[in-house]
C-alpha cells in the first residue's frame, strides 16, 4: 500500500517534470535521473511506442550527468582490487574525460606503462535502477490495465529486457566481454576494438586499451588528415553489414563519442553498453524480407512474415503483399544512391498494428541502428551508393544461408549431432 502511494506520487512528479520540458523531452528524461536517461535510450529504439517524433527527440539524448569525485573513483577501485590505486596505475587523471548516467571514464598509465581508459561505475546507481526498475513495472500494469488495446505492446516483457539491460550494465565485465567479443570477429577487418585488460578489469571497474583517434563527425577534420571518405563510408557500412548477417553481433549505440578514425583511415569503436544480437533464424527473416524486396516479389515477403508466426494467422497474406508492395515500390524506383535499407524496414514495422504482428525489439534496434550507419555513411559521402555496398552481400549470404542444399546440411548437421548426443550418454 505504501509503495503504491509513493508510485502514484512519483507519477505526478514524472508527468509534472514532462509537462515542464514538453518541448525538450530529452531534457526532462535527463531530469528525471540515470533510469530515466537509460529508459530514454532504449524508448529511442521503439518507435512503435513512442512514435517518430518523440524518437527522434530521445534519439540525441546523451547520458551526461555531473562527475562523482575522484575521491570515491579512488574507493571504488580500492574496494574492487584490494590495493590502492597507486599500486594498479602508475598515473590517473582525477578529470573524468566522460561522464554519463551509469559511470565515467579516466585516462590512466598502468605500471606496466599501458595508456588506457578506465570506465568507473557510478556509486550506488545499482540501488537506483532497481528502485526505478520497480516503478516501471508498476506503470506498464497500470497501462495495460486501463488500456487493454496496448496489450500487444507487452510493455511487462519491456520492462523485463531494460531490467536484463540495467543488469548487464552494473557488471562491467560484462562490457569487457562484449568488447572482447567484438574484438575476436573484427580481428581480420580494417576495424580496431580496444583490447580489454582482464587483470584491471572487474564488476565496478572497466579498463581497456587507450586508442587516439578523429570522431567520425568531424568530417573537416578528418579531411584535413587526408582520411579517403568515399572508403571510409565504404568500410562503415559493410562493417555494420558483417557485425549484423554474419556474427549476429553488432555495437547498437553509433553516437559520436563512439566512433573515432585513426591516421590510417581505421575505424575504431568504443563503448560497448549497447550492443545488438540477432539469433540465426531472425537474420535469415531480415535477409529474406530484404531479399524479396529486391527482386520485387511481395508473395514471397507476405509469405515470410507468416511462415515466421509474425502476423495474425488469419490474415489475408494478398493484403498484406499489397501493403508490402505500397513500401517497396516508391522507394526501390529511386536512384540506387537514394535507397534506404533503414527507411524500408522502418515502414514495413509501421504497419504492425495493422496486421496484429508482435514487436521484435531485436529487429527494431537493428532498424534503429541502421538508421545512423546510413546517416553516418551519407554525411562522410553523399554521393555513395549505401543500396549497392550491401546488395551484392545480401545475395551472397542469401545464397548461402537460405537456399535449399544449405537448408538441407544445417538439417542434416543437426540429425548427426543428436545421434552423436545420444552415443556419448550411452553407459557402458
């Protein structure tokens, strides 16, 4: 009964804060404190939610909050390691370089002699999202209480995965293995993660390898460093191409302190908070959807979306070609420069609700994300073909991936290694 109380009480202060900043709701998120600022991020990726403008509102929202001191960095990594900070780091610059609503960052020397970063948990932020965590339940039951048709939505199921979220972000080591992950798939790409340094490197406590380089909105500058931008752009976009169809594995959080070029033209990538993972059989959703949209056979999309469970059962799959057809026409008659990989996907998931079709956060955040590779690919080159650089891999791993004889031995693997599973359990 209490926490109810204080609930509806938090409402009013929440809905009060909005009204306030209505016309700024990126500031009224970064009011509301580090739940909030998260929330923002991730409401960000839904615009079946929210809507378009709202989204792109949060969608230039950054986690900046004031800098706790170094006093507490200096107990936080004393609590972590058991030893002074002196005796891990030969230097540490009390002046965070970054901070944001769930740490902040530190350049630092170790005594081996290693520049590096040094990503810092906020101190008690864990009791924070959790209190808010809480809340947030409350509210989704109540909108699904007074208003049934949001059901759909499954607002408990978002809450659930931001919950997952908050807790893969109070873990740094986790973060370090994301990016150690990223690091082993990019090991042969013109594309540089920062190596993680496991012996610094805790629950509360990130280090990583300190890379110099020009953020990759700084077009003049990286000019002026005679950076190739036509293969820059070229390199971006297929890199997000292979991270997504290839690994199933991509950083989802493109922002401009994310993102830096070295002198050598080499995309470097940091932060790994945010990251994306489509399982196989969603990768081979989109590769088909954006398959059947080249070629132009709408059947075959309709067709997708419902072997897939994706659409109500009982829709009418010519319709639902139709609708597809509505999209993909306008903009596949577009001079290949002009097509838009993200502006298809974003249409076809804005006519869910009208074929009762579930959200699927994976494939929003896909969409979400290549929204920004286009941008950033269009920005370093207007005049580059995003459609062309991707269309010739589409095909390929299309090929690959969904054609009959690969069916066959991804089926044929998997009967051979129950047998196998079933040998090795039998006791002799």
């Amino acid at each position: 009964m209490f926490n109810n109380i204080r609930y509806y009480f938090r409402s009013l202060q929440i809905a009060f804060t909005l009204l306030k900043n209505r016309n700024n709701i990126a500031k009224a998120f970064e009011k509301l404190g580090p739940s909030f600022i998260k929330l923002g991020q991730f409401l960000s990726t839904r615009p079946d939610l929210i809507g378009n403008e709202f989204c792109d509102s949060l969608g230039y929202l950054r986690d900046k909050l004031p800098a706790f001191s170094f006093q507490l960095v200096s107990k936080t990594i004393k609590k972590e390691f058991n030893q002074d900070l002196e005796l891990i780091y030969s230097s540490f610059e009390q002046k965070p370089i970054a901070a944001a609503s769930i740490s902040q960052v530190h350049k630092a020397t170790t005594i081996e002699g290693n520049i590096v970063a040094v990503k810092v948990l906020r101190p008690n932020i864990e009791i924070i999202l959790k209190r808010d965590i809480k809340f947030f339940y409350f509210i989704a039951k109540k909108v699904e209480y007074f208003f049934p048709k949001y059901k759909r939505l499954k607002l408990n199921k978002i809450v659930e995965t931001l919950e997952t979220s908050f807790k893969l972000e109070l873990d740094l080591s986790f973060e370090a293995a994301a990016a150690a992950e990223l690091h082993e798939n990019n090991k042969s790409n013109s594309i540089i993660i920062p190596q993680v340094d496991w012996l610094r490197t805790g629950k509360k406590i990130f280090t990583m390898q300190w890379i110099d380089g020009i953020s990759i909105y700084k077009k003049n500058e990286l000019i002026k460093n005679k950076i190739d931008l036509e293969k820059l752009a070229t390199n971006f976009t297929t890199m997000f191409f292979h991270q997504a169809f290839s690994d199933g594995f991509f950083h989802a959080d493109l922002h401009q302190g994310n993102i830096m070029v070295n002198n050598e033209g080499k995309i470097i990538l940091l932060d790994f908070g945010i990251m994306g993972r489509l399982d196989y059989k969603n990768r081979i959703y989109v590769a088909m959807i954006l398959h059947g949209f080249l070629k132009r056979d709408y059947s075959l999309i309709a067709k997708i979306h419902h072997d897939a469970g994706f659409v109500s059962k009982d829709f009418m799959a010519e319709e639902f070609a139709q609708s597809c057809r509505a999209i993909g026409e306008p903009i596949m008659n577009l001079p290949p420069e002009q097509i838009s990989i993200a502006k298809l996907l974003k249409q076809l998931f804005d006519i869910t609700e009208k074929y009762q079709m579930e959200t699927q956060p994976q494939l929003l955040l896909l969409q979400k994300t290549m929204i920004m590779v286009e941008g950033i690919g269009k920005t370093l080159y207007p005049k580059a073909n995003l459609w062309h650089l991707v269309e010739e891999p589409i095909e390929e791993w299309a090929k690959e991936n969904i054609s009959l004889e690969a069916k066959l031995n991804k089926a044929a693997k998997g009967f051979f290694n129950k047998i196998l599973e079933k040998i090795e359990n039998i006791e002799i």
